[in-house]
C-alpha cells in the first residue's frame, strides 16, 4: 500500500463536535483536506455554516448541525442525519470541552456539572449515537481529546482532571466492548494550546511561565502539533491500534 493511501480519508465521514471554533475548526479542516466529508456540530450556527463554506470552497464535503451535546436525546437524531446526508458515520472527534479553573474549595456542584457533563457525559453519548451506525457497517474510528490533566494534577483543575482521566478509562472501556464491531476507540491528549479556552489563562505571565517551565520542549502546543495524531487515528494506519491515548505535551508527562 502506497504512503499516500495509507491515510486518505477519501470516501469516509467524519463527524466533529465543538467544531466552530479553535481545534475543532482546525481539526475538521484538516479532515476534510484528507478527503472526509466532514459534519461540523456545536451550538453556535452562524460559526458552524462559515466554516462548512470555507471547507466547500476548498471543493471538500461539509455538514453544518446546530445542536448542543448536552442534549443527549438529540443526539441519535444528530448522526441518522449525518449518516442519511453522507451514507455513513466512520469517524467521530469528540471535541467539546470546557474547563472551570478554581481552587477546589471554591467548585460549586454546578461548576462540576458543567464540566464533567460537558467532557465526558457528552463523549459517551456521542459515541453511543454514532456507534450504532458503525456497527452497521463494521467499522468505525472514535477519538476523545482528552488532556495531559489525564496523566497529572495541576492547581485549580480538580474537576476539569477527574473529566479527563474519566475519559482515558472510558477510551479504555469502549475499546474493549467494541473491538468485536470493528470499531478502534483512541485518544489524543495535549498540552496547553493557545486557543479560546485557554486564551484568558494564558495572559497570566506567572501561568504562563509555569507552563512553560514544566513542557521539556519549551513552547506551548499549536493546532497542528495535534494533525498528526488525529490523522493516523482516523485512517486505516491505526487499525490495529485501539484503547491507547496518544500524547502530545511537550514532555511534561515524562517527569
């Protein structure tokens, strides 16, 4: 097999949450520059349907869908309508996520709702809606971003932690139960990336050079630090990798 086929995506379908706007945007781009049609799915519409005509003008395949993956009943919904618009559901990216940064003293029950709900609830379910339709088909490839905050603790994360390690043995979980489908269930977990949600974090030269001193690597990660590892997770050179998490932190887990 040819380099270049090893990890085309033409033909497949991607679907990406939290998709209008940092990693997700890129990642979705990415996916569709690989040959995926790609269904975008987050809240905001307007930022959703932008980024689908961006990706058709690049003459690739997009799908916006307004919905929030909060509202676990709508999500069946959300990929029969991807797989009736673009005859199949092979890849999903679970995205959204949030983060409440406050010491753990000060986390309310609905701080932890917010974000536990949000990482991990949201993954689940995804995955379970898009599940039924790969298993249709006998294959699938489901990828969680998780964090490095799987691995460590870190100050004033103690919910945001306890949804990413949640989400490394959910990975783990969903891996083993549906092996037998075809299905490979992995994840991606980064360091710091300078996107909106960390943006305000990072305006604080003492967080920032917190950061910075505990990355080996020196710098903090880009969108496209990430490409790689999605790109080998959604094609079919990771077919025979599933239940890991790859991760991309500069070295910060290696200490």
């Amino acid at each position: 097999m040819k380099l270049n086929q090893l990890f085309d995506l033409a033909g497949k379908t991607a679907v990406v949450t939290g998709a209008s706007q940092g990693i997700g945007s890129d990642m979705a781009k990415l996916l569709a520059n690989a040959g995926a049609k790609v269904a975008l799915v987050a809240r905001n519409e307007t930022k959703l349907e932008a980024l689908a005509e961006e990706i058709r003008a690049a003459e690739g395949m997009a799908l916006s869908i307004g919905c929030d993956v909060l509202s676990v009943d709508e999500l069946p919904a959300v990929m029969r309508k991807v797989n009736e618009t673009f005859g199949s559901v092979d890849i999903l990216v679970n995205n959204a996520g949030t983060n409440i940064a406050k010491p753990a003293e000060e986390v309310t029950e609905a701080d932890w709702d917010a974000v536990l709900d949000l990482n991990l609830k949201s993954a689940f379910f995804c995955s379970q809606a898009a599940a039924r339709f790969m298993k249709e088909n006998g294959r699938g490839k489901i990828i969680n971003i998780s964090s490095q905050m799987a691995f460590v603790g870190y100050y004033k994360r103690s919910a945001y932690c306890s949804s990413k390690g949640g989400l490394l043995q959910l990975t783990r979980a969903l891996a083993i139960e549906w092996a037998a489908c075809g299905i490979n269930v992995n994840a991606i977990a980064p360091t710091f990336i300078e996107t909106p949600l960390t943006e305000r974090m990072l305006d604080d030269p003492e967080f920032k050079e917190d950061v910075l001193r505990r990355i080996p690597l020196g710098r903090l990660a880009k969108p496209e630090d990430l490409f790689g590892a999605l790109l080998y997770l959604s094609s079919r050179a990771s077919d025979m990798v599933t239940g890991q998490t790859i991760v991309v932190d500069g070295g910060w887990t290696v200490w």
